[in-house]
C-alpha cells in the first residue's frame, strides 16, 4: 500500500494538518527543499509541529539513526502518523526522539540542531510564537544551521498582517480552521534584531505558501 493509500484511509477518522489530496507529493517536497539546503543523512533535523509526519515519514527513513526529532502538541495526531504511516521496523531502527511541548522549546532535547522546520506552522502562529521560534533556533542551533519555514505574506488591505496574541486554525486545543498573514519586513526586522539573516526561496510553493531560509549572519 503507497503512502498516498494509507494516508487517505487515515484522514477518513483523523485530521492530518491539511489537505490529503496532496500528501505524498507536500510531505516529499519538504525533503527535497531540505536537500537543496544541504541536508545530509547525518545532519539533526528539529521538526516543529511534525503532525503525523508529512515530511517527518521522508526525512526519518532518509536520516541517520537519531537524528530526526519532532515537536507536536497534538499527541494524537502524531501517533496516528506512527501506528498508520511510518513502518514498525523504520521506527525501530531509526529511533526518531518526540516532545509534545506547545512553546516550540527544542532545548528540551539537549541537542543542537542542523536544521529546523517548520512548513505549515507559521501560517497559523502569532508573532509572539514566531519569536519564540526564532529565539529557540539561536540557543539550540548548531554553527552553520538553517531554518526553513514557510508563511503567506501580508499585503496591504487584502490580507491583512496577524496582529492577535493565539494560534489560529486546528491544534490540540481547537478544532477551528484559520490561517493568518505576516508582513516580511516585521520577519526581517525580528532576524536582525537576533543576529539573522531571511531570505525568500524561489521553491515550489503549495497553497500560496512561501519558504523562507533563515540563518545565523
């Protein structure tokens, strides 16, 4: 049975953070932009709000042992990804590491970080919890780290800038749907004042969603 298969019996009982039409191809693309950046099997990747492993199911078989490590709140989902998706035998050998804290705290592992991720998370996170992201990624980063994540930009009196204080669209404490906007320039800002540089990358985009490569400058 193809992921695809699987993912679509799933989502008959259980949210999976986003259209299902498209599971296989999204959750690939995020290895490939990984790729692209520079991921190596031995780099250590933080996936933040891995879901049930969209991406996660991609970048765990093609990581080392260890180095693949997810932070989702909503345990059920995350488990449904683990009992339904990823094989027992890749979780056995693999050894992926999960928490289920909701403040985006990597140093909950004790580890440094090549890589964050976090597709899809910024879309529906308020500007306080995009800072703390930021500030995770600059205690728990490793020399040379990137962080790539994907936002939908604000403009001007159509889509307006998020300015509210919560998280908006399903988690584990909501079942509402939402996404929110946020202005390039306040994201630049936030990077400059903690030492990093931003960039928008030209890859495939999905939903209208655009990626953004952050780094330490």
């Amino acid at each position: 049975m193809t992921l695809q298969h699987k993912a679509e019996l799933l989502a008959k009982d259980t949210f999976l953070g986003g259209p299902v039409r498209d599971f296989e191809r999204v959750g690939r693309l995020q290895l490939i932009t990984l790729l692209r950046a520079g991921l190596y099997p031995q780099s250590k990747v933080l996936d933040i709000g891995c879901g049930c492993l969209r991406g996660g199911y991609w970048l765990i078989h093609f990581l080392a042992p260890g180095h693949y490590f997810g932070i989702e709140p909503n345990r059920a989902m995350l488990e449904a990804g683990l009992h339904h998706l990823l094989e027992p035998e890749v979780l056995r050998t693999k050894q992926p590491r999960f928490d289920h804290n909701s403040s985006f705290d990597a140093s909950t592992f004790g580890e440094k970080f090549d890589f964050f991720l976090a597709r899809s998370i910024w879309t529906h996170a308020s500007k306080g919890q995009i800072a703390q992201m930021l500030d995770s990624f600059v205690l728990s980063s490793a020399g040379g780290a990137v962080f790539l994540t994907s936002y939908l930009r604000a403009r001007w009196r159509i889509l307006r800038d998020y300015t509210g204080s919560e998280w908006v669209g399903k988690s584990h404490e909501s079942s509402r749907r939402g996404l929110v906007f946020h202005r390039l320039d306040w994201i630049q800002a936030e990077c400059d004042q903690r030492g990093l540089s931003v960039i928008e990358l030209k890859e495939e985009r999905y939903n209208g969603q655009v990626w953004l490569k952050v780094a330490k400058a």
